[in-house]
C-alpha cells in the first residue's frame, strides 16, 4: 500500500515536472522573438522597443525556476555524487535522506520567501508592460513548492525501495525508480 501511494505521488509528479518543463520550452522559445525584435528594433528601425526588457525578465524566470524544480524529480539537477555513490548502498542511501530533507527545508523557505515577495509586490506595476510585479515572483513560489514535494517525494521512493538498494551493488538514483522483484 505504502509502495502503491508513492507510485501514485510519483507518475503525479511526473505529469507536474512534464508541464513544468514545457512551461520552461515554451518561455524559452518566446524569448527569441522578444530578442530578434529587439535587435531588429535597435539596428534597423534604429528604435528600441522598451517592453523586451521586461517581458524577457518574466520569461527568463519562466525558464529557470519552473525547470529547476522538474529537475529535482528527474535528478538532474546539479548535484555531486561521485563520493555518496562510492559509499555502500545503504550509507550512500541515508545520505542522500539526509540531502533530500535539506532540500525540502529549502523548498519550504523558498517557497515562504517568494509568496512574501509576491504579496509585497503585488500592488507594484512593472513599467511599461503594465503587470503586477507580484507575477515576477510566483515562478519562485512554484518551485520552492516543486522542490519540497519531489524531494519527499524521493525520500519515499528510498524507504519503499529500501530491498532493492540493500541488493545493490552500488547506489545511484536510478535504483529509486526500479521495484522489488
């Protein structure tokens, strides 16, 4: 039961960090355009089009913090591993409980953070574009909450899967990902 609702968390977890990284795709591809009028803007119409700063801020955190929180349930984060992977399996394992339940105290307070900034800004307009600067900061609320869930979420995966890392030759994360056999 306890195996089946972690499933569950993670195939939910992977439809979030599936829209999320398409959220991530789709800011990123909008940023050419902003750019490509810009500099269109600039060097030929030799008038600079003032919104691409803005809008490119907004879509530049678009970018990182909605991906940077897919990236904790793909473990593809940045992250060095080399000296917990070369311990046992179950040390290299409650180590990375251990890293994994900093990570969550750190989506806590970064999700608390931001929805302060997004409160305290909320009533601010960003120049020329004419949008709450609340909406700079939502991104990051996002993945402080990104963070915290995928991080439980892994720590679950390592106690249900704890058999088959205690049978591992070496730990890495990919034995979070694979059932008792």
């Amino acid at each position: 039961m306890f195996l089946s609702f972690t499933n569950l968390l993670d195939r939910l977890g992977g439809g979030i960090a599936g829209f999320l990284t398409l959220i991530g795709g789709v800011s990123l591809v909008a940023l050419i355009p902003c750019f490509a009028w810009l500099v269109f803007g600039r060097y030929v119409l030799n008038e600079t089009p003032t919104w691409v700063e803005q809008v490119s801020l907004i879509l530049i955190v678009l970018v990182t913090f909605p991906v940077a929180a897919a990236g904790m349930r793909d473990n593809s984060h940045l992250s060095v591993s080399f000296f917990r992977d070369a311990l046992p399996p179950k040390v290299a394992a409650v180590i990375a409980v251990a890293t994994y339940a900093v990570m969550t105290w750190f989506g806590y307070w970064m999700m608390i953070g931001a929805i302060d900034l997004v409160q305290f800004n909320w009533s601010k307009v960003m120049p020329i574009i004419h949008v709450s600067d609340g909406w700079r900061w939502m991104p990051m609320a996002f993945c402080g909450a990104g963070i915290m869930f995928y991080s439980v979420v892994n720590i679950l995966k390592i106690i249900t899967r704890w058999k088959v890392i205690s049978n591992a030759s070496y730990y890495h994360d990919d034995l979070l990902n694979k059932d008792e056999k």
